[in-house]
C-alpha cells in the first residue's frame, strides 16, 4: 500500500459558503464545514470531494485570455443525452459560459466559469453502469 493519497482539490475563493452551494448543487451533495472555518468541503453523490477556502484577495483566472494560464480548472462527466439539461442547471446556478475557439458541430465539451471566477468543463461521456453487489 502507497504511503501518499490523493486528497482534495481546494479552490481559493472570497465567499466559500457560496461556491460550495453552487457545486453541492451541481453534484447533487452534501455540504461539510465546521462553525467558524475558513474552508467549507463538498462530497459529491457519486464520491468527489471538492474544498472552498476563503481568501479574500482571491481573483480568477483570466483564461481563455492568452495573457494568462487558467491555473487549474475542473472537469465532470455527463452523459450525451443530458449535456443541455445540465448546461441549463449550471446557468441557472449562476455559471457563466466561456467561449473557446475552434467549437465546431455538437459540442461534447463545454466550458463554464463558476460564479467566483474558477473555469471547468462538462464532457460528454456515458455513465459507468452502477457496481452490482
């Protein structure tokens, strides 16, 4: 057995109470923090676990600027058939678009900012089925 695990993916953000709504949201799950911490964690339905720590001088990345690198970005999975479905969720959820160059025909790849800045993908891809026990 391995002496290193991965851990978790943190975002630096201003307000960490509420990008964690916007991804328990998206991933249908729980929101942990303890009273009075700078960090509030997400776990996802199906295992992702995502942190939030606040800092108040945190800016986003400016990318898909060619000035500036996108630092770090997420990606999530969802099957073709509900690529719109959840593009129209994460809209709602206060996501912005971003524009890449070069999308041509059905778009199986799709960029968004979340609402403090951070840029992540959603592709398609078909969902594993579920481990018979």
């Amino acid at each position: 057995m391995g002496l290193v695990e991965a851990g978790v993916l943190m975002l630096d953000c201003a307000e960490p109470e509420e990008l964690a709504e916007f991804y328990r949201t998206l991933l249908d799950g729980e929101i942990h923090a303890a009273p009075g911490s700078d960090r509030v964690d997400v776990i996802g339905e199906r295992g992702t676990h995502l942190a939030f720590r606040r800092d108040l001088n945190a800016t986003p990345a400016s990318w898909p600027r060619p000035d500036d690198s996108q630092q770090a970005h997420l990606d999530f999975l969802v099957p073709r058939q509900d690529m719109d479905e959840v593009e129209r969720l994460i809209i709602g959820l206060g996501a912005r678009p971003i524009e890449t160059r070069g999308a041509r025909g059905p778009q199986e790849t799709r960029v968004y900012s979340d609402p403090a800045g951070h840029p992540f993908a959603v592709h398609c891809a078909e969902r594993p089925a579920p481990k018979a026990h």
